[in-house]
C-alpha cells in the first residue's frame, strides 16, 4: 500500500512539472544558468574595478575639446608602445585594448571618413569585424574565435588619436583637463621602398569605459628607475604623454590642416591653441600683479645694466680704431666722459627703482 501512495505522489508530481507553462520553464532555466555563471564567476583582485577618476560633469559652463595625435616613436609616449610582443607578464597598449576587445569587456565604435568618433549604439564594431578588415590572422575552433599574441599587429600601432575635453567645473570652482576618447591608428606602408606610411584610425573606445581596466596595466616610467612603474590610467590622468595638437571642436568643422598651408603655420597655430587655454585660465583666475610687477622691473634692470655696458665697451673700441688721428682721440675722450656720465645716471635710476620696489614688498 505504501508502495503505491509513493507512486501516486511521483506521477502527480510529474504531471505536474509537465503541465507548467513553458515561458515560466525558460526563465527557471535561465536563474539556474545565471547562478551557475556567478558561481564560476572570478573573484578577487582579478575581477575588481579599479577606481578611476570622477568624471566630467554634463552642466559645465566652460569647456573645449582638443584632439591631439600622439607619436609613440617618442621618448615621452613610448612606454605605451613597448613590449611590442607580450613579455614577462608586461604588454604594450594596444594588445591589452584589443583583448579586452576580445573579451566583449569593453565597446569598440567604428571611425568615420573623417576619423571622427561616433558613440551611438549602431555604430559599434566587433573585433571580428576589425580583424577581417585589416587581415588579421585568427582561428575558429568549435564555434571559439582564438587569436595567437604574435597575430595582434600591436607592432604596426604606432600612433594614437586622443580627445581632451578642457573644462571648468562651477560647482567646485576648478579647472581640469581630461581625456574622454583613445583611438588606435595603424601605421602601415612601404616607406623601405621609397614609399609613404598610410595612416589607418581603428576605432574609438571611451576613456571612461575602459579605465578602470587600464588600472591594471602597469607601465614603466623612466628610463633611470626600470622598478618605477605607473598604471595606464594614471599616465594619462596626469598627462604624462605629449601630443600635437590636430584639430578642435569648431563651428566650420575644421581641421587645423585645413585652414594651415605650411608647417610654420601649423605650429603657430597649435601654439596660438595652447595660449588660449592658459589665458582662460588666467582670465578667471586673475593674475598674480605682484609677481607680474617684480619680473617687469627684473627685465626693465637686465636692459639697462645691458645698455651700459655696451655704452662702457664702444668707446674702448673706438680709442683703439682711431689712434692716428689727435681729434678723433678728443672726439673718443668726450664720447666716453658722456657715456660715463649716461651710465652713472642709469645705476642711480637702477637703485632708486630697486629701492621703491624695496618698499612696496615692505607695505
């Protein structure tokens, strides 16, 4: 009799397993799944954010974007081009980029013609996408993409297009300097055969969206101290690295290259860029007139102290061009009684302004 209550129980279980709803089936499948991939889930200093920086505020009330071009054949930006090949557990920055990439940790978004960036949702690109497109070499095994190391052309990225968004905070009364956007450029071409290198923007990432992942990767610092070593984040937060200036956000659109013919213009220009972001700063700030004040008197004191010597000096040199001749001797002699005369007037104005300025510092 027992024997058959506990079957009676089995069936009606059963049916009633079989009897529930199919959507509710598929999400009970799905919580399981879920919970399986948490359990499996890495733990630790492996899978933890690293913090970052506070990122900028959308109310600003001041603020311009710059884009610069970063040369990784320079002393000050290569430490993000070497190892090329991952060595020792270190890896430069495009490799590690592309393996987040790879990992579906971060967002690639495609480039335009102009090698502007577009961040909307259906501009995004795939790493497959990328590596048919500049013939990478990968492998496809039971549905697994598998890219070797030395299949990543981390060799041939040997520039960067940064995006810098200067800006000033109200609501904390500062100005800051931040990267929002990094771009790989591929450098490729046949430059050992006379040809010229072509230039090639991979993608966009956004700054804020991989660096807590560029907390983890240690770069070296300096050439002197090889154990000083320094994260990715921070070597761009501190703006460690150095870059030309190539384009600003402008109201025609316009790159610098557009509107520059030569290269002395383009020069004076980025200067004429740069300036105006200190000038800014001034303007708000207000400039220290104390110390503007001192370094006018210091370089007024430099000229005159230089035009007295040149005024000592000249008539040695015409007493000695002109021995020959008695008058041009007196002519020489009253010369220097009168530049000596000129010169002693100059330290007397010298000191009586050091001794005013003397008392202002005293005030």
């Amino acid at each position: 009799m027992k024997r058959i209550l506990i079957f009676a129980v089995i069936s009606l279980v059963a049916m009633g397993s079989m009897a529930q709803p199919a959507k509710r089936r598929a999400e009970a499948e799905q919580k399981a799944a879920a919970a399986k991939q948490t359990k499996n889930a890495p733990t630790g200093v492996s899978y933890r954010d690293f913090p970052t920086a506070q990122a900028m505020p959308q109310d600003v009330s001041w603020r311009r974007d710059i884009y610069r071009s970063l040369d990784l054949t320079k002393d000050a930006n290569a430490t993000l081009y070497y190892p090329t090949m991952p060595q020792d557990g270190r890896m430069n920055l495009f490799s590690y980029i592309f393996k987040l990439l790879l990992r579906k940790q971060i967002t690639a978004y495609d480039t335009k013609l102009d090698a502007n960036e577009d961040f909307s949702a259906g501009n995004e690109v795939s790493a497959k996408e990328l590596m048919d497109r500049y013939k990478m070499f990968y492998e496809v095994k039971d549905g697994r993409m598998r890219v070797n190391d030395a299949d990543i052309p981390s060799d041939e990225v040997k520039m960067y297009y940064v995006k810098e968004s200067v800006y000033y905070n109200q609501h904390t009364a500062t100005f800051h300097s931040r990267v929002t956007a990094l771009c790989p450029v591929l450098v490729r071409g046949d430059t050992e055969f006379g040809g010229t290198d072509a230039r090639y923007p991979m993608f966009w990432v956004k700054f804020d969206d991989i660096a807590p992942q560029l907390g983890k990767l240690m770069l070296m610092g300096s050439n002197y101290n090889n154990a000083a070593m320094m994260s990715a984040d921070d070597f761009f937060t501190l703006h460690r690295y150095e870059g030309d200036i190539y384009r600003t956000v402008n109201l025609q659109d316009r790159l610098l290259s557009n509107y520059c013919q030569t290269d002395s213009d383009m020069v004076r220009e980025q200067n004429k860029i740069e300036k105006e972001l200190t000038d800014f700063q001034e303007h708000v700030w207000g400039r220290d007139t104390v110390a503007a004040k001192k370094q006018e008197l210091a370089e007024e004191a430099d000229d005159e102290e230089t035009d007295s010597i040149e005024a000592e000096e000249q008539p040695v040199v015409k007493k000695k061009s002109t021995r020959s001749s008695k008058n041009s001797r007196r002519s020489a002699l009253k010369s220097k009684s009168s530049k000596q005369t000129k010169a002693k007037a100059t330290r007397q104005r010298r000191s009586s302004s050091s001794r005013f300025s003397v008392r202002r510092e005293r005030h």
